[in-house]
C-alpha cells in the first residue's frame, strides 16, 4: 500500500502543470509526504522561520529570494 500512495504521489505531482500542495497534501498519509521528502530533498536550510533554500539529492539548490530583505 505504501508503494502504491508514493507511485500515486509522484504520479500526481509530475502530471500537473498546476498543483495545490496544501490541499494535496492534507488528503494523503504523512508518512508518505515525509517518505517522498527524504527521498528527494538532501537539506533544507531554514533561518528565522524562512526557507533560503533547498538542495535536492541530484544536486540541484533552489534558493529563495524574499521581497524587503535587501
């Protein structure tokens, strides 16, 4: 069963232009959210309650730019 939710999720996330990740994420099993994370994501890197940025396991770090910090 929990092959099966994470093949949907990754199903759902990669055949949709669009995807409401608040709602979506409430209708699934956390268990597989946090499963699905650690199999993508290799560090997250949080200062005073924002996300700066986020390094996904095939080497690739997205970094956020937040309006008012300059």
């Amino acid at each position: 069963m929990e092959k099966a939710s994470y093949f949907i999720l990754s199903q759902q996330l990669t055949d949709k232009r669009e995807v409401d990740y608040s709602k979506y994420v409430r209708k699934i099993d956390p268990r597989i959210v946090k499963d699905f994370l650690r199999s993508v994501v290799q560090n997250f890197c949080i200062k005073n309650g924002r996300v700066e940025s986020v390094r996904f396991k095939n080497g690739i770090e997205h970094t956020f730019l937040y309006r008012g910090d300059e």
